[in-house]
C-alpha cells in the first residue's frame, strides 16, 4: 500500500477563498443581472428581490444557478437555495444552499461540492469570513465517489488566507463508508510546500507484517524534511527521519540529503554480522550525500554511509541495498580553474565491519595539458599528497604511509597531413613515502611515441522517425608504444602496498600519469593498437551521439620481475539511434590464453506504453555469469504484467525471478499480484506471494 497524497485538498482549498471577488469587484457593482423563469419581483418583508424557479444572477465574473436565489442590492449580497452552482471564473460549485456577499467574497454554504482534475471535493459546510476559511467534514476522492473508494475524510479544516496558516484535524482515511485508519492532525504554513502524508502495508519474511505512516513538509523555499514510522510484527517500530535541500542560484547550487533510521530490534532471530558477532537490538543507520557549488569555480561534496551493523540497511532498506552494497565515506574541497584544479580529499572508515583504506588528508594539484610558453609543446603536471591508512575489518590500524606523489609530463604533436600524428612524449614520476621505519623513495622515467591516423566522412542520410539529419563517421587508428624505466630508488621494496587498484574491469591504463593507484608501479614496457569509431548526427541545432564502436589489442606487454603479462583485448559498444532502443557492451579478454575477463551487455527496446523489454549479460572471471531479463506488457488501461528473470549460466541456477500482474480498479486503486523467487543467499532464499495495492499513486 502506497502513498497517501494529502497536501492536494489544500491546494484546492486556497483556490475557493474567492480573492478574486475581493481583490476585483465587478467592473459596475450596479449591473447586477438577476433573472428567472417567472417574474423577478422586490419582497417588502425579506427587503430583497427574489427570482425563481431556475434562477440566475450575474454580476461582474461571478455566475450563480439556482432553483430560488434572493439578492440584497443594499448589502451586495445574494442568498441561494436548491441545485445551487457557482462560478467565479476560475472555479465551479455545487451546493445546497449559499449565502455570498459579491464585494468581500466571503460565503457561507452547506453540501458543497467542487473539483479541479483529478480531484473532487465534498464538505457538509464550507464558510469564508474575514480571510479566513471554515469546514466541516470535508472529503478528497479521486475523480469521483465510488463504492469503496479510497478517501481521505478531515472534520475540521481551517484556513487563515492572511497569515498563511492551515490546520486539520481529526484525519480519518476510508473505504467508501468505512473507516480503515486515522492520521494525526497538523498545521503548517501554506506557502510552502503542504504536509505529505503516507501510508504503506505489506509483509516481508525476515520482518513479517508491516504498517507504517509518514509525512514530508518544507522547512524553507528548498529544504523538505520527512519522517516515517513503520511497525513491524517480528521486530518492533522504526523511526526514519530524513532531510533534503536543493538550491539553484545564478552561480551556485546546492543539493544533498539526509537518510536515517533506529529501531529496537525485538526481533528473536537478529543473527550475526559479518564478523560472526551477534546483532545488538539496538540498530540504527545515516546516509549522506551532497554536492555544492558555492561559487563557478569551487565544488564541495561529500558523502557518509554508517551502518550500526553490517545487516541493519540490508534488512529494513532491501530495495535500496540492492543499489548501494558497498559503503564510502568522505568529504573533497575542489577549485577548479581554466585549465587546473587543486583539491582535498578526506576519506575515512565509517564501519567497522569492513576494511578501509583511509586517506586523512589526500590533497592534489592538476594541471591540464597546456602550451608552454608559446611553443608547441603541452605539458601536464600532477603533485599529490596522501596520508594512507589501511584499516581492517576490526577498525584495527594494518599498516601506514604518507606519500608525496610528483608527476610531469611534455608531450609534442607533429601533424604530417593527410589526417597523421605523431606525438612523442616524455614523462617524469617521483613517489617519496614517509613510514615509521625509514623512508623510501623511487623515480620513473617514460619514453613514449603515438602514432594515429584519423579520417572523417559525412552521409546524406535522413530519416525522420529516428530523427537523424545526416551521419559524420569518424574513425581513428592508432599504434601507442610505452616504455618506463626505473631512474632511481631507495629502500624500495619496504614501500607498503596499500594504494592499489583492486581491479581491472575496463581498459588497462599504460601511461605512467594515469596509474592513479600506484604504491605497486615497476617498469614496464607495452604497445597498443587501437581502432576507434564514432558516428554522429543532428538535431536541431546540437550534434548528437548515436554509435561508437573502439578496439584495442596489447600487441607486447613486459613487465619488471613478470616477464611476458597477460596480453588483452578490450572492445566497447554504444548504440541508441533513438530513445526508445538503446544497446552497450564490453569486452576485456585476455589475448594469450582466450581467457575472458569482462564481458557485458545490456539492450532496452521500448515500445510506445505497450512493451518494454530490457536484456543484460554479465560476466567477470568466475564470480559472475549471469543473464538477466524484465519485460512490461500493458494489456489495456487497467491491466499490464511485469516479468523478470536472472539467470547464473555457469551454476545452472535462477537466483532471482518474479511475476506481476498490475490491475487498476478505478483511477485511486492498484490491486499487483506478484510472486517472487530469491536463491544462493542467507537472507533472500525464499519463494514469496504477495498481494499489495497503491492507493492515490499516479
């Protein structure tokens, strides 16, 4: 169950205050048309005239219908009954009776009922006086009442249109007649962004039966807080309170948010973390992430994932720890310039459940390749300092440095025509560690040449369905050789090896600048052979990107103290001719021995709102081979079915599938069936049906 959406009866609410009767009267107070099937006549006892049957009066933008209406002409008011509608040129009503002055816009009514698509609205009385709005069991449907529709029922609401205040009491969610739940009165500021409120049920097996309530409300013109609570049968009730801000200037913005949550497990089987520790009962989370450019040129961000245990997101954020399994902390200050950067960079162990190499601080300065002086040469420089500390799973301190990192490199390119360049290069690297026993230090020395040979050619081809204004393919080749000698070094083989990459999924870095992660660099020598391809068209006035196809192949690799390496071949694909089909893969074997080390690809096809059908493969060395399949088919407007499916070639196993089907009752109620398969893991090795609804979510 899903999402109550409250803050829309208040704005429907703010648009019936009649302002525009208040803020502009008629054009001539005077001609004020009041007409009738009989005779319109003055009666001395009521001093008002009178129309009826089918009674209509007109004055300035308001239209009021009714069976009888009585009009003061001294006090400017009118006073209808039977089948009364009102318009003021913005909004409609239906009522009983109602009694409306035409100048302040004040109006008191009985049955009332109004809509603004999707919404309708019925209130046993709604009165306006002095700025300030009164009703009494007012009722929010979606399009319309129904036999068990959904709807939200608030016996008194009341709203101050001067001081932009709100406030609802005794809230009672419904089911046709039938009260189902009750939510907590509020009040708040209807300038900003009105109170969300919530709902959800379900049951999940590691948690049992669910129900929870939550709200989200503005603080500022761009700060939301929300606040959920959520009871569950097997542990107990969890508080989530989160925060959010998004700000956008002329040259600044500023974005982030805040994720939390603490519960008191009382659940019987917690079971251990991942260091075989029991769960405490007591068990809380925080997630931060935010992204700031106080100035063009300066960039701020960070990032907290702290966990009590390793289990506490997994079991009560599953949908989300799918996405977000490996957890980072740290913060980074970056100046950007016109063509350098200088940052710092702190990154630290939030859980000590998991290892981490902590850097307190890492600061670097990076200059872009650029002319020196007014030559043709380029040169590009990187300094960084890093202070390393690899702490293991315990939090315990494994091993340190503090290194100082000095790259430079001068590189020249002749063009010889014809679409040929060559670009030899020399670079110059220094690492100098500080440990507790003594220092080290080492330098390397790069000699490398380019050779690549680049042709462009342009097709008239036009075709309007996939919006394509002719093609440009470009197509490089290319030959790159390096080779890195050792220059100098001192107590070398004392450096820790904490600065390492921990894998090499994508294409193999070979100049001695891009090693980043490098505590282990020897010498080595490599050549390279590359084919890549790009094709373009345009829209409109922007060049766009609809393919690109790049090979490249280590023709000879050597490495210090390994001889001959592993040779590879690395391939990538990009294909999406239009948004609604799109295909990507990758490939990184290894050349000598046909071994594959990546192979990967994913293809979406989307069919108007009828089909989608998503395909992706994965493979890496003999941790993953997997096939993955969903697809979506909308049968008609109320049907649809869902499907998805992954597939582990290499075991022979499904680890994960499931069914749906997706039945939309009316327009504010989604009946899904699903059933649900998980195998291979301690918590997801379970066959589940589930039977859940969405009420008022479009």
């Amino acid at each position: 169950m899903k999402t109550f959406f409250f803050p829309l009866l208040i704005s429907i609410l703010v648009q019936i205050s009649f302002g525009q009767i208040e803020n502009s009267p008629p054009k001539d107070s005077n001609k004020t048309i009041l007409e009738a099937d009989n005779e319109v006549y003055f009666d001395e006892e009521l001093q008002r005239m009178v129309a009826a049957p089918n009674a209509r009066l007109e004055s300035g933008p308001v239209l009021l219908l009714a069976d009888r209406i009585e009009y003061d002409a001294n006090q400017s008011e009118a006073f209808a009954e039977g089948k009364v509608i009102l318009s003021d040129g913005d909004i409609r009503l239906l009522a009983r009776r109602i009694k409306l002055n035409l100048i302040t816009g004040d109006f008191n009514a009985s049955e009332i009922k109004f809509g603004i698509y999707p919404w309708a609205i019925q209130s046993d009385e709604l009165s306006r006086q002095n700025s300030t709005i009164h009703g009494l069991n007012s009722s929010l449907y979606l399009l319309g009442k129904e036999k068990n529709e959904p709807n939200l029922l608030v016996r008194e609401l009341r709203w101050n249109e001067e001081e932009e205040v709100i406030r609802a009491g005794n809230i009672s969610i419904k089911l046709g007649d039938h009260t189902v739940g009750r939510l907590p009165s509020f009040s708040g500021k209807t300038n900003r962004k009105s109170l969300q409120y919530k709902l959800r049920a379900g049951k999940q097996s590691n948690l049992g039966w669910y129900l929870g309530t939550g709200g989200k409300w503005q603080l500022g013109a761009n700060v939301d807080v929300n606040a959920d609570f959520t009871g569950y049968s097997k542990r107990g009730l969890l508080l989530s309170p989160g925060l959010q801000w998004d700000s956008n200037g002329n040259d600044s913005n500023y974005n982030g948010s805040v994720e939390s949550g603490w519960i008191d497990d009382q659940g019987d089987l917690r079971g251990n973390d991942l260091l075989g520790s029991p769960i405490d009962s007591h068990r809380s989370y925080i997630r931060a992430y935010t992204i700031n450019r106080p100035q063009e040129n300066w960039r701020v961000a960070g990032q907290f994932e702290w966990n009590e245990d390793s289990e506490v997101y997994r079991d009560f954020q599953r949908q989300q720890f799918h996405e977000n399994q490996w957890n980072d902390s740290f913060g980074e200050i970056t100046y950007e310039g016109k063509n350098w950067t200088v940052s710092s960079l702190t990154r630290w162990q939030a859980n000590q459940y998991e290892s981490t190499v902590e850097q307190i601080p890492n600061l670097r300065i990076d200059l872009a390749p650029t002319p020196l002086a007014s030559t043709k040469f380029y040169n590009t420089i990187a300094i960084e300092f890093s202070a390393f500390r690899q702490k293991g799973n315990l939090g315990e301190l494994l091993q340190k440095s503090n290194k100082l990192d000095l790259g430079y490199k001068i590189v020249r390119p002749f063009r010889l025509g014809n679409g040929l360049i060559y670009s030899p290069h020399l670079s110059y690297r220094r690492q100098d560690y500080s440990m507790d026993g003594p220092n080290a230090n080492r330098s390397m020395g790069e000699w490398g040449n380019e050779i690549r040979y680049e042709v462009s050619g342009d097709y008239n081809w036009e075709n309007a369905t996939w919006n394509i204004d002719q093609i440009r393919h470009i197509m490089g080749f290319s030959i790159s050789h390096r080779k890195v000698n050792r220059m100098s070094a001192d107590q070398e083989s004392l450096i820790p090896q904490i600065d390492n990459p921990f894998v090499e999924l994508n294409l193999r870095p070979i100049d001695l600048m891009d090693h980043i992660e490098a505590d282990g660099l020897t010498p080595y020598e490599v050549v390279r052979l590359g084919w890549e391809n790009q094709f373009l068209t345009r829209s409109g006035e922007q060049t766009r990107r609809i393919a690109s196809l790049h090979f490249f192949q280590d023709l000879y690799h050597k490495k210090e103290n390994d001889g001959d390496i592993a040779k590879e071949f690395f391939a990538s694909l990009s294909i999406q001719p239009a948004p609604w089909i799109s295909f990507t893969g990758q490939s990184k074997i290894n050349s000598d021995e046909g071994k594959v080390i990546r192979n990967s690809f994913s293809a979406q096809f989307i069919d108007g709102t009828v089909n989608t059908l998503e395909v992706g493969y994965f493979k890496y060395l003999s941790f993953s081979d997997q096939w993955r399949l969903s697809a979506k088919h909308r049968w008609d407007e109320r049907k649809s079915f869902h499907t998805s499916i992954a597939f582990e070639e290499e075991s022979n196993t499904i680890p994960y599938w499931q069914t749906a089907v997706e039945f939309n009752r009316s327009a504010a109620w989604t009946w899904i069936i699903s059933v649900t398969g998980r195998k291979g893991t301690t918590k997801e090795n379970e066959t589940e049906l589930a039977l859940s609804t969405r009420i008022f979510a479009f």
